[in-house]
C-alpha cells in the first residue's frame, strides 16, 4: 500500500512512474532535450564525460566502477573527492531544511548543497574536478554545437542563446525533467514492489533478512532506510574508516567533513562528518559504498556496520602505541559527533555484533529484492 500510494503521489506531481509495467512513456520535448544533454559528453572540457559517465544506468544511476571516486577534470585525470551516488528516486526529495526536531533533512549531494535536480544537474557542469567547464558561457558554447541544439532552439526560441545564464538554467531545468519523466529513476520495478502488489513472494532467507531489516534489535536499518524509498533523506555521522585511495587523503591535515564544510553551517560543529543517508534501492548493483567509496562490496559495508565497534581493529588505523584510531576519517574534536548510541552501533570491543556473518547474508538477501527490472 505505501508503494501504491508513493506512486500516486509522483503521478500527481506530473511525473512518471512504472509500478509494474515497461515504463515505456514519451518524454515531453524538454525531458527528450534532457535525455539527450544527459548522455552528451561533449558538455565537457574533456568530450569525454557525461552525466551518465558518473550516474550509470546499468549501476542504478551510480558510479559505473569500482574506482572510489571518479576522474574528472579537463583531460579526466583529475581524481574526485567523493564518490558518485545514485540519482535514481528522488523526485520527492526536498530542498535543505531543518525539521522541527532540529535534524538537517533533504538536499541533494552527499552534503545537501543543491536545493533541487535542476541546481544538481549544473553543478557538476562547472566543476573543477568534474565536467570542468571554466564557466557558463563555456557549456553554452558546447550546447550550441551539440547535436541537440536545433532541439533546444524550438523548445526556447533562436534567441535563448543570447542570455548566457538562461540558457544554462534552461539546460539543467531540462536534465531535471528528464529526471523526473524518465520511469527508471523512479520505477518502483523490483521484487519487493511485486511482493507489495501481491505478485510475487520471498523467499524464506529474503524474509529472514527483511525481519532483520526492520528489526530495532537487530539490523534497525529502517530506522534511516525506510520504506518505501528506503531513505528519510537526512544525515548521519556513521565514522566511516579514511579511503586511501583518495589522493586528497594522503594530507594527513585533509578531513572530508560533510555537512559542516558548507559556507552556510560553518560553526556548526555538530554536523561535522554527518552525510546524506541514500536510497538503498538498488543498492546491490553498486560497486562502491559510502560518501568516500571505503568498501568496494555489499558484504564489507554491512560487516562494517555491525562490527565496527565489536572489532575495530578490522577497519581503522593504528596509533604510533598500536591502539586502534577508531573513527580516523575525523580530527578528534568531532569524534564525539559519531552516532554510537543506536543498533547496530550501541557495542563496545569484545562484544557480540548485532548480526552474525549468516544474518548479515540474510540482510543481503532482502537487499537484492529492492533491484529494478526484477521479473519472474
């Protein structure tokens, strides 16, 4: 019933969504406009990148690879800073705000930094270690020569080009829509929607990992990954181990804070390490995990979560003495900031994780169901 009545609200809101057919529905001109922008690498100062090149289809519209971060830049030689996250369901996704509970909700990026599709889509466009663009006359430039820009002409007029800035926003508004309109960003295909329809089953290991699931006991991932988008779109501070293979992270000196390193929450020490918890839908055809791509498998970034306080020493560095430098992708004044007060986190070294490694293939399981394009 809840995915029945999620669909409805993104069909009223004149968007697409699937609920179980082929999802094959026309675009409107402007999302044709977007698909087309999308896939155009010749948006960037290398011809070489897209959007998609980072938000692959086949990955459920995240990194493509394995790399933790990807390659950017004018000769895509530029390594990121953060990994890329699926863009897939997040049509009711909201600006950053505050709730009435004081937790920093919605945005979007892993700190929250755009306020919708349209401001996510543009961002990317301009970045250094990204698309590269030195400014918006530069991707204006390139949409003039693109394959699509008698396309953008009849949509807008000849004379759009004139105003650099709104052709630009014209650009991102479109790539929104095609966000939006497109049925598999927004699906709702997967087995679990089946079962919720009463079209299909799980199986009993599928069962078993969506009691853990749910369970406040147990795995509590629905406390942040509900359903049925299995996100709540605010933050947390999980004290995900340093990744190595971020070149930035060689600088000892060099701490990715998340939500406190925006210019609009400095001061707010709070939220220093806190990022966006993501959909888990289609969650197993991802081939990096967290804000900083550390795991490069389901099985480890689940381990991580139930063993992270019971075994540290499995996942952080070591001090000069030989003491675990638990949570070491924080300076320690914020390590206080780490969530270690809810399940699965509420253990100390030596005791019993709040899965076992047969549970945590059991949460796996469960996982796989929420895959998109699932048929009998």
């Amino acid at each position: 019933m809840r995915v029945r009545l999620l669909v409805a609200a993104v069909a009223a809101a004149g968007l697409v969504a699937c609920g179980g057919n082929d999802g094959k529905q026309a675009l409107s001109p402007e999302a044709a406009v977007g698909q087309l922008a999308f896939n155009d690498p010749s948006l960037s100062a290398s011809g070489r990148q897209s959007c998609a090149s980072c938000h692959a289809s086949q990955t459920g519209n995240a990194a493509p690879n394995d790399l933790a971060v990807q390659l950017g830049g004018p000769d895509l030689d530029v390594q990121g800073l953060r990994a890329s996250p699926s863009i897939r369901y997040l049509a009711t996704n909201t600006a950053f705000h505050f709730d009435d509970e004081g937790t920093p909700t919605g945005g979007f990026f892993w700190d929250g930094r755009a306020d919708s599709l349209a401001m996510q889509a543009g961002i990317p466009l301009l970045g250094a270690r990204e698309m590269a663009n030195g400014s918006k006359a530069a991707v204006v430039e390139k949409m003039k020569r693109a394959a699509w820009a008698r396309d953008f002409e009849a949509l807008h007029g000849a004379s759009v080009w004139g105003d650099v800035d709104d052709a630009f926003d014209k650009l991102t508004q479109a790539i929104a829509r095609f966000e939006l309109e497109d049925a598999s960003f927004n699906a709702f295909t997967s087995k679990y929607d089946a079962v919720q329809r009463g079209q299909a089953k799980l199986t009993a290991q599928e069962e078993r990992g969506r009691i853990l699931f749910d369970d406040p006991a147990k795995g509590n991932c629905a406390a942040c990954h509900a359903a049925p988008l299995f996100t709540d779109f605010t933050y947390d501070n999980l004290g995900v181990p340093r990744n190595p293979a971020i070149a930035a992270n060689a600088d000892p000196g060099y701490y990715d804070l998340g939500l406190c390193a925006r210019a609009d929450l400095a001061g707010r020490d709070d939220l220093c390490g806190a990022f966006k918890v993501p959909s888990l839908r289609n969650v197993a055809l991802r081939k990096t995990f967290f804000h900083n791509g550390r795991f490069s498998s389901l099985k480890d970034a689940l381990t991580f979560y139930v063993q992270r306080d019971t075994d540290p020493q499995k996942w952080y560095t070591l001090n000069a003495d030989g003491s675990v430098n638990k949570f070491d992708d924080l300076p320690m004044k914020y390590k206080g900031n780490v969530n270690t007060q809810e399940v699965p986190y509420n253990r100390a070294p030596g005791d019993a994780p709040a899965l076992s490694d047969a549970e945590v293939d059991d949460v796996i399981a469960f996982l796989q169901t929420l895959t998109d394009g699932w048929s009998r």
